[in-house]
C-alpha cells in the first residue's frame, strides 16, 4: 500500500492572528516542488501582498478579491510577479449554491473561501482547469487555512466530467474551531 505522512498545521481558534502560520506552512509545502501556484483571498489585498512578498521567485501567487484592490497594492502585487483577480463574482454565493457553500462552511469559513478562490482564479483565466494549486482562505480578515487542490471552473466543479472536478487533495493549515461567531 502506497501513502505518504504530510504535515497540517492546526489552530485552536480561526482568525488574521494565524495569518504568519499560514505563509510559513505555504512555503514549507512549496519545497516539495510540484506547485508552481498558490491563490489567496484578500478583500484589500495586503494579505496577497504579504504572500507575493513571502513566496516571490518559489511560485506565482494569485490574490483574488470581492472589492477593488488600490492601484498602490495591485503595482506591488504585480512587481512581485503576482496576478491580481479583484471585483470577483463569488461562485459559492449564487442562487442554488446555499447547501453546497453550507456544506463547506462545517470545514471553516476560510475552508470555504479557499476553495472558492481557486475557482474564481480557474472562472478568471488565471489557472487552467486541473492544475493542482494551494488555495489560501481566512475568517474575516487574514489567513487562517490553506489546501492543496486540483482545480476546475466553478461550472464543472461537479459537473458529469469526472477527470475535469474540483478534488481538495491536501490541507495544510486549519482551525480546529470553526464557529467565528461565537
């Protein structure tokens, strides 16, 4: 039986205090060498930008937002070599979509939005389907989780081709609690 032992770094409570956990878990995972992308969630971008800044030269870091990045963030995203995907339609929060995004919500807000960026990143033409990538989510602000996913458009992130699906293959960093609200 083939396997292999991988790390994940835990936190006991979600939020932006685990942001700097997050990009050292990344970037001891991009040593394997096999992941040439990492897309991250950054409604502002300074969480992209810390990224870019972290990780320059070892991958190309994709930040994706909901709301417009300021030229001054998007200019220091991009020297770095970073793509900067911002004004983003949210695909898990479309009509229909409530029980799958409820779904992901019991893996943790930044579990969810994790995966989403990736599929926002595939939708933007910044990844191509199946290339399998670090998606970096948070709860509210920061990072607090990272996976290692095969991507796809949100279109065919479960659609009736098998080989063109979405699969979390990894995870890397994650909260062990989960309710933020609380």
């Amino acid at each position: 039986m083939a396997f292999s032992d991988k790390v994940c770094r835990y936190f006991e409570k979600p939020g932006p205090a685990n942001t700097e956990a997050v990009v050292e878990a990344v970037s001891r995972r991009l040593e394997e060498g096999d992941i040439r992308a990492v897309v991250v969630s950054s409604t502002s971008g300074k969480t992209g930008l810390n990224f870019a800044e972290k990780l320059q030269g070892r991958a190309q870091v994709i930040v994706v937002s909901y709301e417009r990045i300021s030229t001054r963030i998007r200019k220091s995203i991009t020297d770095l070599g970073g793509v900067v995907v911002d004004e983003a339609n949210l695909p898990l929060h479309r009509r229909g979509m409530d029980k799958m995004r409820n779904a992901l919500y019991m893996l943790g807000q930044g579990f969810k939005v994790a995966i989403e960026v990736i599929l926002i990143a595939v939708d933007e033409g910044a990844l191509k389907t199946g290339q399998v990538v670090i998606g970096v989510g948070g709860t509210g602000r920061g990072a607090d989780t990272a996976i290692v996913a095969k991507a796809s458009s949100s279109r065919e992130m479960i659609g009736p081709v098998i080989r063109r699906r979405f699969e979390v293959r990894e995870t890397i960093a994650m909260p062990l609690r989960k309710k933020w609200w609380e």
